[in-house]
C-alpha cells in the first residue's frame, strides 16, 4: 500500500479547473472566516507574549502578522498567523474529526505568498489541497487518534500546511512524498495544553512546521517514502486504529473542504449545541438570571470530556467549560469573544449562575445535540432539545453571517473601510494577481485601539 505516494500523486497533478465551483466558493468562505478570526486575535495577550519572545529573533522580515504593523519571517508569519486565528476559538471546524483546517494551511502559504508573489488561482488551489490532506489524513486515524490525548488540528495539519506549500513551490512527486514524510515526522500537539496559551499555538507551530517540511523538500531534502502509512509511520504510532481508505479513495470526487463549518460561538464545538439551546430558551421566554433555579444538560460524552472545566479561572479556561459557556449564553445571549474574557470568567453574576448548571452524559446524544432544562424559582420548568447546533452544516452560517462575524471580530483594529475593504479581498481572492494584498490590507492604517486582554 503506497498511501504517502499516491496522496503526493494526486496533489502535485490536480488541476483547478477540476474543482467544482461550489467548493471554491467554500474556501473563500473558510479564508474569509480565518483571516477575520486572525484580525480579531491579533492584539490578545496571547499573541503579545509570544511576540515580545519571539520577534527579536527573526530573518527576513518579509511576512505580515495579521491585523497589525509587525512583520517577521515567513516561518515565523506562519507560527504567528496560525496562533492568532485559533486564539479565539471561533475558527473554521470539520465537524467528522473536529480539525480546524484553515489555520495550518492558509498561514503557511499566506507567509509564502508574502515572500514572492502569488496569483489567487495558484493560492486557493493550493488551499483546497491543503484542506483535503490534512482531513483525509484525520479521518483515516480519528477518533481513536484523538481519544488518546493527540491535537488533531495540530497532528494532521502539519500534513496540510506541507502539501499546499509544496504545492506553491511547484514540488515533484518525490519531493512531496519527502515533504509528507517531513511533516509526519514533526506531527505533535497534545490535548491536555487545551485552556492553554499553548492550545492556540499548535495550528501556529503546525504551519510553521509545514512550510518547513515544503521547503526541505524542495532542495531534496530526503525523508521515509511511508511517512504515513509506514510500520513506524504517522497512523501506525500515533491512533490504535486507521483506515488508510479515507486517505486514496474518490480523491479528486469527493472534497472534505465542502463540509467546513464556522462557529457562531467562540469557544469548543461540542458547547455549541448547549449555548444554542439556552439561548433559544433566554430570548423565548425573556429569561434572567434571578428566574432560574437550576440548569441541566444532557450532553454527548465529549462535552465533559473536552470542556467539563467546573471554575475556570481565565478567558482561555471559560472556552472548555460548558457551565460558563451556559451561564454567559443565558446572561448575555450571545457567546462570542467578550463573553471569555478574563474578567467575564470571574464576574460574581456569572459564577453565581455558573454554579447551578449541571451537565450528565446521555449517550443517546449525539455531538451536534443536547437537552436544555431549566428549571425556574416558580415551580416551572423549560424545555429545549437541540438536533442540530447553529453553525453547523445542517444549520449553516450564511454569507452575509460570516461577513458580520468578520465585522465584529475587526472592531476596534481596523476602520470599517479598511474592514469593507479586506472582506471584498478575501471573497475574491481566487482572482487576485497578488494574494499578499490580503496581508497588507489587513494591516491597520491608523493607530488602532488595543484590545483588552482576553
């Protein structure tokens, strides 16, 4: 089974003009919501720290850091970019493996489109492909990958930041197979760093990682021809159970790309479903806080698994933790990045509200599910079953919701014209001469208000 080969095959002889027009469009609605999600994260305290550690050591400084006037090498652009458009956890998710897919790629070959010039085509075909790399290579190993404490947005994304930057660099079949094995090589990024300042660097680092695995590559750089498949290989060391089909079957017929969803709420996907029920619930019957006896959850396992954190005690703790997320949903109706903050995670009327939730596993649920009941001071109690959260594909975020997401996240750093400006660039950036323009318009004119910490 040549699993590595036929992958870097496939990449390096796909043409554009094989890609459907709906799955086009689809990637810029994937590139406008991380370049959107990159602006807004870019002045967190996060990002702030590993700049001032960072940045004195750069090269070249030839790329730009997304919605602001620093620039830095192009591996360090990657690391940065990468770090910035999850910091929020509002980022783009592939709902059958949870992998954030624009990050690792996009930061790659956005750093690489700095550095020399790249027409829209070239850069969202190799986009695309980055997409499917790293997703193919995540649904051959989840969730056994996943359940043994394995990031997948950071494991198989290095997989997709190699073969749309080696894509870009005009690789040969070897040369891909070699950066594939590079980058399996490099694949890490562990789950127990969630709640973290790290968790947010893993699509940064596997970005970074896999440009470097391109640009090896590209001087002939060897690595192991079986760099997934091999019996020391990616899938055999790192899941205890993989299917090397989803990797080489229907390549080219099928895109993963096209089941990309994009989160209405700032924080873990499998929240999703419990803050969409008690919003509902909120606005349907005019609900304060001084109403409400008790809150219940039946939750999927992976709810109290990924975001069962009872006190978190900082904005980045608040995103893995369903009874904050509640508290917040039913508080302020809305779960976007104000609603982690650090002050939002120890404000006395959260916590207070945060204290009666309770969330039990029900394995009936699936994880797009959830059963919402409050129960009231009053004796009363509401009802709320959720089948599918908003946001996901059953439920999608339309155009115009992704552009006002984009909006909100740019208040603050960029002027709306700058804003209006940078969303027409994105929509269109299959058809740009020069994909940087998206960079550089993304850089504030003005001195922009510097966010509060988050």
């Amino acid at each position: 089974m040549e699993v590595t080969r036929t992958l870097a095959k496939f990449i390096v002889g796909h043409r554009y003009g094989d890609i459907p027009e709906k799955v086009r469009h689809e990637a810029a609605r994937s590139f406008l919501n991380w370049v959107g999600c990159a602006v807004g994260a870019s002045r967190h305290e996060t990002v702030e720290r590993a700049l001032a550690a960072l940045s004195e050591f750069s090269g070249p400084r030839e790329a730009t850091v997304l919605g602001r006037r620093d620039k830095l090498d192009i591996m360090l652009a990657a690391l940065m970019n990468g770090t910035t458009s999850h910091t929020f956890d509002f980022d783009d998710t592939h709902l059958k493996t949870i992998i954030h897919p624009s990050g690792p790629v996009a930061s790659a070959i956005l750093a690489l489109a700095e550095r020399k010039p790249v027409k829209g085509a070239d850069f969202l075909h190799a986009f695309v492909l980055g997409v499917e790399t790293e997703c193919r290579i995540g649904n051959a190993v989840y969730p056994s990958h996943y359940d043994v404490g394995w990031h997948i947005t950071a494991t198989a994304g290095v997989f997709g930041a190699a073969a749309a930057a080696g894509r870009l660099l005009g690789l040969s079949q070897q040369q891909m197979v070699w950066a594939l094995g590079i980058a399996a090589t490099q694949s890490s990024g562990l789950r127990e760093m969630f709640g973290s300042m790290v968790k947010p660097m893993h699509p940064g680092n596997a970005a970074r990682n896999g440009l470097l695995a391109a640009l090896l590559a590209s001087k002939d750089f060897t690595s192991a021809e079986q760099g997934i498949e091999g019996r020391r290989g990616f899938a055999n060391v790192l899941a205890t159970e993989r299917n090397f089909a989803e990797i080489t079957e229907k390549l080219g017929e099928t895109w993963e790309i096209a089941l990309n969803t994009y989160k209405p709420f700032a924080c873990g996907i499998v929240e999703h479903p419990a803050i969409d029920g008690c919003i509902q619930l909120r606005n349907d019957h005019n609900l304060k806080a001084g109403d409400i006896e008790s809150i219940s959850l039946g939750v999927h396992p992976l709810v109290l698994e990924l975001t069962g954190k009872k006190t978190p005690q900082a904005g980045l703790e608040g995103k893995f933790s369903v009874y904050h997320s509640c508290a917040v949903a039913i508080l302020h109706g809305a779960a976007g990045e104000a609603q982690y903050s650090d002050d939002a995670v120890r404000d006395p009327g959260v916590i207070a509200l945060r204290d009666r939730v309770t969330a039990t596993v029900d394995r009936a649920m699936h994880e797009d599910q959830v059963q919402v009941s409050i129960k009231l001071k009053n004796g009363k109690t509401l009802e709320k079953y959720v089948e599918h959260a908003v946001g996901s594909l059953d439920r999608p975020m339309s155009d115009a919701d992704l552009e006002a997401k984009f909006r909100g996240l740019s208040q603050g750093i960029l002027s709306r014209s700058e804003t209006d400006k940078l969303i027409r660039l994105c929509w269109d950036v299959g058809k740009l001469e020069d994909v940087g323009a998206v960079a550089r318009a993304s850089v504030p004119a003005g001195k922009a208000a510097k966010r509060k910490a988050m």
